[in-house]
C-alpha cells in the first residue's frame, strides 16, 4: 500500500478539521500517516509517496510552523523526491492565495507534481476576536476536504500519480 503523507498545522482547529477530513477520504486507499508540521522531518518525507500539506493562512503566508517543517526538511530531502504528487489545502481568514502561492513555490524546488490545484477555504475571519476564536468547518468544505483525499489517496493506489 502506497503511502500519504499529511503534514498539517492548525492553531484555532479549521486546518486540523480539514486535515482529519482529507485522511478519512484517503483512508480507504493509501496508508496516511497524518503528522503535526513540528513533528514531520526529513525521513517521513523520504518514506512517502505522495503529500498532502495543510496550513492556515498567517499574515497571508503559510504559518510560521508548516514554513519552519518546509526550512527543516528542504535540503536534507532536495533531489530525492522528484516527481512525486502533492495537493495542499488552506484554511483562509481572507484569501488564502498568498499561501498557496508560497507553499508551491517551496515544492517547486522539490521538484514535486501538483495534482490538484489548491483547495483554499475561506472563513472570512477578519477582525482580532474572530481571527483568533476556535474554527468550525462547514460540512460542504469538509466533503471538499475529503473528496480531495480520496482522489490523492486514489490516483497513489491505481499507480496514476
């Protein structure tokens, strides 16, 4: 069985939410192994086949912690896996673009294979009590989330990615 590898951060439960999703939809079709980004390193991106990065807008950029997993395994990782497929997904307070955008411009450098575009879902988050209150995702936004695992986990299991 073909293995995902799911490296996620979340600090007010949206990108944990959407994460958990993601590995129920892949489940059924791949080996998850679903890692909090400060706990993910070298030898787990070495020993998967394919990604699956979640990761809350910051500031517009990825979080400090997911760009801290990107700094600690970027080199020890660089030309050993090439060509392997990834998708992301970001939990947004407004647009979520800009993180999307910095998140593919680090696997770019991996050399990894989108497989979908990013699924960016936004909560529209926008003042201090609401950027920092507890997230709940939507049901639709979860389905999303877990249809986008199952595609992942499937196309690793049929040999497509």
């Amino acid at each position: 069985m073909r293995t995902l590898l799911l490296v996620w951060h979340s600090s007010t439960g949206g990108t944990r939410q959407m994460a958990e999703a993601a590995a129920r939809g892949a489940a059924g079709e791949a080996r998850v192994r679903m890692l909090p980004a400060p706990e993910a390193g070298p030898a787990d991106v070495l020993a998967a086949d394919g990604y699956l990065f979640a990761t809350p807008e910051n500031l517009a950029a990825m979080s400090g912690l997911m760009k801290d997993f990107f700094d600690r395994c970027y080199y020890p990782v660089l030309d050993r896996v090439n060509g392997r497929p990834y998708a992301a997904m970001i939990c947004a307070g407004s647009d979520g673009s800009n993180a999307a955008r910095q998140l593919a411009r680090i696997v770019t450098g991996w050399r990894l294979r989108p497989v979908a575009e990013p699924l960016i879902l936004c909560t529209r988050a926008q003042t201090p009590e609401a950027i920092l209150s507890p997230k709940i995702i939507p049901p639709e936004g979860l389905q999303r989330c877990e249809d986008l695992g199952a595609a992942l986990g499937a196309g690793l299991a049929m040999g497509i990615y």
